[in-house]
C-alpha cells in the first residue's frame, strides 16, 4: 500500500465519523485524564482532544500526496492492532475514541509525519515536544516507547536526549 491509498481509506473511512462519536471521543478522553494532576490535566484532557479533532479535519481536507512511496504494511497493521489492544473496554465513549485514533494516528505517522502529540506539549518534569530543522524531539519517548500504555513506538519523534 502507497500513502495516497492509505489517504484514500482513511478519508473515505472519516465520512463515518459522526458528531455523536466525536462527542463520545472527547467524553473518552476527558475520563482517561480525570486523576491527571491539575497542572496536566487540561493539557491531557481538552488540549490533547482539541490536536485530535484538528488532525481529524485535516485528514479530511487533505489533498494529494506529493511523496507517494510505498508504507510499511507490517507497521501500519501493528499500529492498528496497538489501538485495539489498549481499547478494550466495550463502552461506546471508548469505541468512538478507538474508531478516531484508528484514522487520526496513522495519518499523523504515515500521511504527514508528525508527532502523535502537538508541538510544545508540556510533559512532567516541564519539559515539551520540540521540532528543530525538520525533525522533532518528545522528552519521554524513550521512557514511554516499552510501555503498553503509549503508542511511542509509532511516533516519528526522536528522544529529546539526541539534542545534547
């Protein structure tokens, strides 16, 4: 599979994506956050929704692929397969949050090669995702890349530790 078919199926599957799952998404969201500590907690909840939601109408609006190599279908199944492994709740807020993640990542990792987190998102300690040139650095991705809860592995991100 070429990027712009992976554009294609994400764009043709986001027409699926109603007002009710995006509501029931955010819903999912701001539960997962709700003992982040308060200095985090609107970063992780609201902020965190509101990159999703705009990513999402971004890959809805996307046009052509200039690049259109070919995607690593192994990497791109193992993503997907993540999504669902960490969903495994049968609560519709969840499913909606799965079905989103399910087009928003990919097209963040595949289709514009960003981060899964905005740029200069504040993480513990006070650290942020920074870009520099064309490359992006995150502060946790090689603490967070072997755990089962984060989907490090897929972003593009380089640990921040590479700056030094």
């Amino acid at each position: 599979m070429n990027r712009s078919e992976l554009l294609s199926e994400l764009k043709k599957e986001a027409r699926y994506i109603s007002n009710e799952d995006l509501s029931l998404a955010r819903t999912a969201v701001m539960e997962a956050a709700k003992h982040v500590p308060k200095p985090y907690k609107k970063i992780y909840s609201s902020d965190y929704f509101t990159f999703l939601y705009e990513s999402f109408l971004r890959l809805k609006r996307h046009g052509e692929v200039l690049d259109d190599e070919e995607i690593n279908v192994m990497d791109y199944n193992s993503l997907l397969d993540s999504i669902k492994d960490k969903s495994t709740s049968p609560d519709r807020k969840r499913e909606a949050f799965t079905r989103l993640s399910s087009l928003v990542l990919p097209y963040l990792v595949f289709i514009v090669r960003e981060p899964l987190h905005p740029v200069g998102m504040l993480f513990p300690g006070g650290a942020k995702i920074i870009q520099k040139d064309s490359h992006y650095y995150c502060p946790v991705k090689d603490k967070q890349a072997e755990t089962n809860i984060s989907f490090c592995e897929f972003c593009i991100c380089k640990d921040s530790s590479e700056l030094e």
